[in-house]
C-alpha cells in the first residue's frame, strides 16, 4: 500500500507515481484532498488508488486502467477523457462528469449535475441518483443509465449512446426519443447494474436513444442557410 | 472566472472568528481571482437612528483633511474610524430618507472619495491585487460580524481597478459578488438609471446590485426581486448576496457557473469550490450539495 498526504505534499507526486509502471498492481491510498483539482488525473496503470475526502475540478481525468474510488464528492470535470479502467464516487458529481470519456466505467453512487456525459465517447456511465440538464448532449457511443431522474434536454443532438433512465426525464433533447428497451438492452443494462453494486430491476428502465434526424443534411431545409 | 465566497453564522458564538474563517476561504480562491479582492461583512449593527457608511479613497487620502471638512459639514453625533484607505463613517439621521440624503451631501462634499456601502451594518473593503495582500491591508483577519461575502476577481467584461472590484453595494445593506458575465447589463444599466439607481462604473455586477435595489425599493421581498432576476439578467452568474440579517445564493439556469454550498449546525458556507469550504472547523461533516439551476437558496436571521 503507497500513501500519499495531499494536504502536506500537494498532488504532484501522487500524480507522478500513476505516471509510472511501478504503480501498476498497487492499492494507493490518498489523504486530506481537501478539493483539490486534478487528483488522480492521467493515470495509465492498473492501480487501486482510493481517495479519502472531497476534490475539486478534473480528478481522474485521462484514466487509463486505474480503478480510483473517490471516498467523498467531486466537482466539476470528473474522469474527462477517461480511456479505460474504472471510476467511482461515493457521493456526488458536479458538471460535465465522464465529458468526452471512451472507455472505462464510471460510477456515481449520488447525484451528478448538469451536463454529465456530454460527448461521451465509449464509457459506461452508471449514475445511482438523478442527472441535471443536458446531459449526454452530442452523446457518441456508449451507455448512460440513470437509476433516478434525468433534467432537462436529455440526450439532445445525441448519434448512438444508449440512455436509460429508471425516474421521470423533464424533457428530450432535440433528436431524443424513446426507444424500445430489447433483449440485448437488457442484458447490457443488468450488467451494467451489476458491475455498479445495485440492485434495480433492468425491465423497470426506459430507453432513448437517437431518432438519426440531425444525421445528414436535408435539402428541404435550403432555404434556411 | 472569479472567485465567491459566503459565510453565515448559525452559532453566534462563533461571530469572534468570522475575519479568520473569511480570509482562509478567500485565499482559497486566488487561483480563480489572483486581480483584485474584497469583502462585505456584517457587524456592530448602529442604532435605528444612526448610518454606517463606508468610504474609500485613494492610497493618499488624508482622512484628517476629511475629518475637518465632515466636521462643518455634519450635524448631531459622527465618528470616522479610517482603516488604511477606507473609512467607517456612523452618523445620527432622522430615519432612512435622512441616511440617504446624508449620503449624497457626503458624496458630493468629498469628490475624491467613493461611498461604497450604506447601512447599518455592511462595510466593504476591496482593493486591486492579490487576496492575500488585501487581507493584510485590511486587518480582515480581525473582523467579528454575523455574515460576510467575499470575492476574487479574474476580469472579463471590464477593467482591472480598485472601483471595478467586488463586493458591489447600490442599497442599504445589500451587497453582491458575482462569478459570470451578464450580456445585457448596458441596456439594463440605461433603464435603471432611468428609475434613479446610481452607478460608479461600467461593470456588469454592480448592474445586478443596481436591478436588486431597484426591485428591493418598488417593494419586492428579496426572494421576489430574485425571481425577477432570473427573468430580467441575461448571461451567466453564480451571485452570492448579502443583507441585514442573512445572504442569499442564486444560479442562473445554465448553471455553467460553479458553486457549493455546506451547512453545519454553526454555520452556512458558500463557495465556487469545495476547498474554500475545507478549511473551515467541522467542514468534513457539513452537509454538501450543489446549488440547482434557478433556484434561490437564503439564509436570514429572525
């Protein structure tokens, strides 16, 4: 087990040890992030790395392999450009978290906020509370599932990303609609589900996903430009 | 980006630390605002017929000079308690009309100083550079009070000067800091001005102080002329906001602006980050969330 205490050292050397192949395999533990930013960001190793507090903007952005576990909330930027491994907070996400991610899973056991999973690229975002406005805008690939409700413009301008919501969604982004939740969904959404630790029924979600209107250009619309 | 600070006490007990607690979240908040600080805080409320006034001069006011010419001028009871180059200035007036007209002899008399808070119990002080000097120079670390705002500022839609920095204060005892850039302020600040509000720059914040009194004035409760707000301010803002008796957080609906709030049993902090909150006593067990879009949270004495 390395450790490392943020409030004495700052985040550099936690940062530079998951820079490196020594960090592979390990269990690190962070102290007092006190909120930080950038905690845990562009790790490229398979470590454990868990994080005792609060942080603040872009932690564990750019993971690659890591499994980072935030013990507290994180603010605004969590796992951005995540290419691989895994995220999860304990509590609860600020804005634009898992913006533009690839690949890895991230789990937010409370609530995120505005704009979670815009432009998502590939990940996996299991979210165990609700989700504010606009999130997964321009939404690529991947898997969003909600287990609470969704806020306004969910999923607007979306190409192929899957959303499931369990509660109420406000609104649908333009090009948003309701899909039908298939076998295949189902079985994504179970394994997503367990992969997070909860509990929920898959068959209890609604899907949405792209209606493929905004994919080309229509010579109706002309006259408009 | 700017930087916004607010903290409110539940426990008066801890009215002695309330400098202290400010100034270590202030500085928590350079990164965001290293252009100039400030701060309003709230303490020794006056008698009902009595005004507090804050002055500002410039680095070489001669608040001896000032004394003598307050001194023909003003009638009844007054003390001047200079604080680098700021001043608290508590006067006798008849009621509210009478601070306020107490106000403007005062602003005309003294062309080289700027009225920057009027009230009963706010006191501003603000100063271009970093917030660490400007606590220093202020002694914030000593002030007691029951609330206070705070804010670093990084600027975008006007200059850099000591009149450009926040906290802005256009009404009795209210006062705002801003994080976010309004787009409609130069249309607003015509009609506002049309309606009697006084403005000392062009910058967009003092604007959104300018509209809250204007709204407080035609009769509003604060949570209404919020509400108008949201209607009538276009552009991004996180807006802390102080009164009398409490302070107020509101977001506009994009919501692209941060801000935490925390609350224990002995306080009610507000912050753009979480590590301004950090550092106060009992922060590891508050309760955190984040402020929703359009939506007005407010603390107030009773």
């Amino acid at each position: 087990m390395r450790e490392f205490d943020l409030g004495e050292g700052g985040v550099r050397p936690l940062n530079a040890f998951l820079h490196q192949a020594e960090s592979a395999g390990q269990a690190v533990a962070a102290r007092h992030p006190g909120g930080r930013h950038n905690v845990a960001a562009g790790a490229m190793y398979d470590s454990a790395v868990d994080i005792h507090g609060h942080v603040g903007y872009y932690c564990a952005g750019m993971n690659q392999d890591a499994a980072i576990t935030i013990h507290g909330n994180a603010g605004p930027g969590l796992a951005e450009n995540m290419m691989s491994g895994s995220v999860r907070v304990k509590g609860n996400a600020s804005q634009y978290c898992g913006a533009t991610a690839h690949g890895g899973l991230l789990v937010i056991e409370g609530n995120a906020a505005a704009r979670c999973g815009i432009s998502m690229k590939g990940v996996d975002i299991v979210v165990g509370g609700s989700i504010g406005h606009m999130s997964a805008f321009m939404a690529q690939s991947g898997a969003l599932v909600v287990c609470g409700d969704a806020g306004d413009s969910l999923g607007d301008s979306i190409y192929e990303a899957r959303l499931y919501v369990h509660g109420k969604v406000s609104s649908l982004g333009a090009d948003c609609i309701e899909k039908e939740l298939r076998d295949e969904h189902l079985a994504e959404l179970a394994g997503l589900l367990e992969q997070a630790g909860l509990s929920h029924d898959p068959a209890s979600f609604r899907r949405y996903g792209s209606a493929r209107q905004l994919y080309n250009f229509k010579i109706d619309n002309v006259g408009a430009y | 980006m700017c930087g916004i600070v607010g903290l409110y006490f539940k426990n008066p007990a801890l009215e002695s630390r309330l400098g202290g607690m400010l100034a270590d979240m202030l500085v928590q908040m350079t990164d965001r605002g290293p252009d100039s600080a400030g701060v309003a805080v709230y303490h020794d409320p006056v008698a009902d017929s009595r005004v507090k006034i804050t002055l500002q001069g410039p680095d070489d006011v001669d608040w001896e000079a000032v004394r003598a010419e307050l001194d023909d001028a003003l009638d009844g009871d007054w003390s001047l308690t200079p604080l680098a180059n700021h001043a608290v200035l508590v006067a006798d007036v008849a009621d509210q009309t009478g601070a306020m007209s107490l106000a403007a002899r005062v602003d005309d008399l003294l062309p080289s100083i700027r009225l920057t808070s009027i009230g009963s119990a706010i006191e501003i002080y603000k100063e271009k550079g970093l917030p660490a000097k400007v606590i220093d120079k202020f002694r914030l670390r000593e002030l007691t009070g029951t609330h206070a705002l705070g804010h670093t500022r990084m600027a975008t839609e006007s200059a850099v000067t000591t009149e450009h920095s926040h906290p802005f204060s256009t009404g009795r005892d209210l006062c705002l800091v801003h994080n976010g850039s309004l787009s409609n302020h130069n249309r607003l600040r015509e009609d506002l001005r049309r309606e009697g509000i006084r403005f000392q720059t062009d910058n967009d914040s003092e604007v959104a102080a300018g509209y809250l009194t204007w709204r407080l004035g035609q009769g509003a409760s604060l949570k209404e002329a919020l509400e108008a707000a949201i209607r009538d301010l276009d552009g991004f803002y996180t807006f802390a906001i102080g009164t009398r008796d409490g302070f107020a957080v509101l977001r506009d609906p994009i919501a692209c602006k941060p801000a935490v709030l925390a609350e224990t049993d002995d306080w009610v902090a507000m912050s753009s980050e979480y590590r301004a909150i950090a550092q106060l006593p009992g922060s590891e067990n508050a309760r955190i969330w984040e402020p929703e879009p359009a939506t007005i949270y407010s603390w107030e004495k009773h």
